[in-house]
C-alpha cells in the first residue's frame, strides 16, 4: 500500500518508518523544509533507540521517502494517514442511501470511496442543493467561509459544525440553522 504520513515528529516518523519496515511504500511530508533537508541527509530529528537504522533500512530498500510537497505525494497515495472521521462519516451516510459531495483541499478520498462520492472543486459546490452541510475538519481555511453563501447554496440551509470551528454568534445572521457540538444555541 502506498501511504503519506504528514508530519516527521515523533509520531510521524516513527510510524513512517514503521509502516515502511511492514513493507508499506511510505511517503514522509513535512513542511519544515530543513528537516526534510536534515532527513534527506540521514540526520534524524529526534531520538528513538533503533529508530536511525529503521529509517536507514527503508530508505535505502526505496520504501521510505521525505519530501515537502503535497501536490505529488498525497494525490498518488492510498492512505491519507491525517485523523479523518470524515470518512466514517460519509460511510455511515452512504449507508443510508444519501448522496455526498465532499470537498477537503488536503486530504484525498480513499479508494474505496473515490466512486461513491461526489468530489467537488471548492465548499460552495459541495453545498449546491444539499440537504445539509457538514463541516468534519477544522482547517484554518474553512474559517473563512462565507456562511451566508453556503446558506444560498444549500437547499436547506442547516450546517453541522462537528469541529466547533464556528462559535453561534458568528452563524447567527447567516440565513443557516446551526448545530455544533456540546453548545446549546437554538
Ligand atoms: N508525541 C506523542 O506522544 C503524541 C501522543 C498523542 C498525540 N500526539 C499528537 O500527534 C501530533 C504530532 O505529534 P508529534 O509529537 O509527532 O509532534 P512534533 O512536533 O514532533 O511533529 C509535528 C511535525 O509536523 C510538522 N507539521 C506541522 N504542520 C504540518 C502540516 N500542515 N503539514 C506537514 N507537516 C506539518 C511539523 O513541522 C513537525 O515536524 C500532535 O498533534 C500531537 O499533539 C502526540
């Protein structure tokens, strides 16, 4: 299987190197580019016994690899390895017999997935005529959203807010029912 780990501390590069030694073809990400320099020259960051010669091992067997760029790591990989309870989720939702468009700039679907959704190109596609709109991460960007266009695009204009990224105030005059987590606000 071919797997991006993102991040090379402590959890990601052990379990990168980890997952490689189990045969996996591993893709390390980080977006500290001198620690990809560091890695790329053998240094390790931080100190695991028997870490230096796992990583060692895999790399030289072509199984384990550092690298700063998304754009060509993520897309060919078959484990987005970023905690996504999105993807049970959508499972749950298919389940049901909804219909789900997803929109994620970082993570990939996985190939189990990729035929049974809809990807769309940004979070106002992915809410034209929906019955609802769920927000699973909580990335920066999604912050940003203009909720009262979700709300225009939405046939019914209800957003789930399962990160907490919004706080009740902020929603209020946007046109959307707002339901987040652990907060009464209706
Ligand atoms: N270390 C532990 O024992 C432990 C236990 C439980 C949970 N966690 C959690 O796991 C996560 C990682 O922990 P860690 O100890 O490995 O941290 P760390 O600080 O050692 O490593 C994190 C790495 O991620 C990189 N990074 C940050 N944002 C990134 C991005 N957007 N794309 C790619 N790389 C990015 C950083 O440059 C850094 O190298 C943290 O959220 C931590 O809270 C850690």
């Amino acid at each position: 299987m071919k797997i991006a780990v993102i991040g090379t501390g402590y959890v990601g590069l052990v379990s990168g190197a980890a997952l490689a030694d189990l045969g996996h073809s591993v893709t390390c990400i980080d977006i500290d580019s001198e620690k990809i320099a560091r890695l790329h020259d053998g240094e390790l960051p931080i100190f695991e016994p028997g870490l230096e010669e796992l990583v060692r091992r895999n790399v030289h067997a072509q199984r384990l690899s550092f690298t700063t760029d998304y754009a060509t790591s993520i897309p060919s990989a078959d484990v987005d390895t970023r905690e996504s309870p999105a993807i049970d989720i959508i499972e749950r939702f298919l389940e049901k017999g909804a219909s789900v468009s997803a929109y994620d700039p970082r993570a990939e679907v996985p190939t189990s997935l990729s035929s049974a959704i809809r990807r769309a190109e940004d979070a106002y596609t992915a809410c034209q005529n929906a019955d609802l709109c769920l927000i699973a991460t909580d990335l920066e960007e999604f912050r940003m959203l203009d909720l009262s266009n979700i709300a225009r695009a939405l046939r019914n204009p209800i957003l789930f807010d399962a990160r907490n990224l919004f706080q009740p105030e902020q929603v209020q005059d946007s046109g959307l029912r707002y339901f987040s987590l652990g907060r009464s606000h209706e």
